[in-house]
C-alpha cells in the first residue's frame, strides 16, 4: 500500500482538511505499511580491485567499519572532518661495517663503493658487480702466503732473484757465497790450469801402498803446510 499523505486543508481551522480522527488512522496506516515491508536494504561495499578495504559487515541497521591501526614508524592523527597518517622515512639509519671501520648512514646519506687494488666495480640496473684481477701483472708489490709451487715448471725472464738460500741447478749467473765461500776471490787463481791425468806406476807393494793413501792438503783459503813430489811436469 502506498503511503496515505494528512490533507492538512488550505488554511489553518477552515474546515476543508482531515480531522483529527481521520489524519491519524491514516498515521497508524502507513506504520502498519512500513512494518510489512522489507527489512532496511542500505549497505556499504570497499571500492576498488586492490588495497584493503575498511568496511567490515552489516549488523541489523549497524553499518561497522574496521578501525585504522598504526603500524611501526606510523602515527595515526584524528580531527573532526579526518584522520591523518603520518610516516617517517623508510630508512632511519645503516651501520656499514668495513675491516679498517665502520660508518652510520641516515636517511638522505649516500654509500659509495669503490674497487680497491685489483678490484673495480659497475653497476647494472639494480645489481652492484665486484670485478677482481688475479694476475701478478697488475701487482707492483706482491706477496706470498706460503710456498709457491711451480709444479715443474721453469722460472723465465727474470731479473734479481734475492733469496737467504737456494737450491737446484742453475743456468746463469749467480752473485753471492757458495758455502760461505766467494767464489770469486779463487776464480783467478783457478782458471787456466790443468794439470791433465795423474799416472802412477807401481812395481811394488810400497808404491801399491803410497798409490792408495788419501792426502788432505787442507782448502784453497786454509792450505795445509805439506811437501808432496809430483815428480816432473813434461
């Protein structure tokens, strides 16, 4: 049924409108009406493919709502006509940790990476590469953990080799002591010589005997004071 309208007359007290008795049967009609219609249809809905929504559910004629929770590093501010959220920076503070020290960057500070010796660095979109150079070239200095094995191989066009020892055969020259001994204080005394193949003739047992005794006659530096017949050179 329709909802029945008062007819209130077009003056007041003129005769031509509903009386009273008439004007509120027509008041308890239409609340009968409005009893026997549909439960109240109003709803809300959250507009929008992404986010979240703050409307919850529909309790009766209740329309609740979710409430707006600050999260870390968010401030949530009411008023009368909104609320306002307030967010500081994503990022408040980095601790960079080096192995000669370590730097606290704040928000707005700029980290710069740099290669070192043997390093360089470039970066690609958002990666950062860290380009190294093992080869003994690029090191002016360098310096070995440890042994350094060759594995058979040979050491070539080199310069100084500086060393409290060696081993091996060796083509070249060397400078330094061999045993202690400068060998190049008795090069001059040496060279030259030769002296060519001792032969010795035994005919007795005394000859046999003189031809199989060792002689020390000391070193070239510490001789020893000793007379020795050699016979003749021819």
């Amino acid at each position: 049924m329709a909802l029945q309208n008062i007819n209130i007359g077009t003056l007041a007290n003129d005769g031509t409108g509903d009386d009273l008795r008439e004007a509120f049967i027509k008041v308890n009609q239409n609340f009968d009406d409005l009893d026997l219609r549909a439960p109240e249809s109003t709803t809300a809905s959250n507009l929008g493919n992404v986010g979240e929504g703050i409307f919850h559910q529909k309790a009766g004629a209740d329309l609740q709502f979710k409430k707006l929770v600050s999260g870390a590093n968010i401030t949530l501010t009411a008023s009368t006509n909104g609320i306002t959220v307030n967010a500081l920076g994503g990022l408040q503070q980095l601790n960079v940790v080096s192995d000669s020290g370590s730097k606290a960057l704040v928000d707005g500070d700029t980290l710069n990476i740099f290669g070192g010796v043997g390093a360089s660095t470039t970066i690609s979109g958002n990666v950062l590469t860290v380009n190294t150079t093992t080869e003994l070239s690029t090191d002016t200095t360098p310096v070995l953990g440890g042994n350094l094995d060759a594995n058979g191989n040979n050491l070539i066009n080199g310069g100084t080799l500086t060393a409290s020892s060696f081993q091996g055969t060796f083509n070249g020259d060397l400078t330094g002591l061999v045993h202690g001994v400068d060998i190049r204080l008795i090069a001059p005394n040496t060279a030259g010589f030769n002296f060519g193949l001792f032969n010795q003739t035994v005919t007795s047992i005394v000859d046999w005997l003189i031809s199989i005794t060792e002689v020390d006659f000391g070193s070239l530096l510490v001789p020893v004071g000793f007379d020795f017949d050699a016979g003749t050179i021819a």
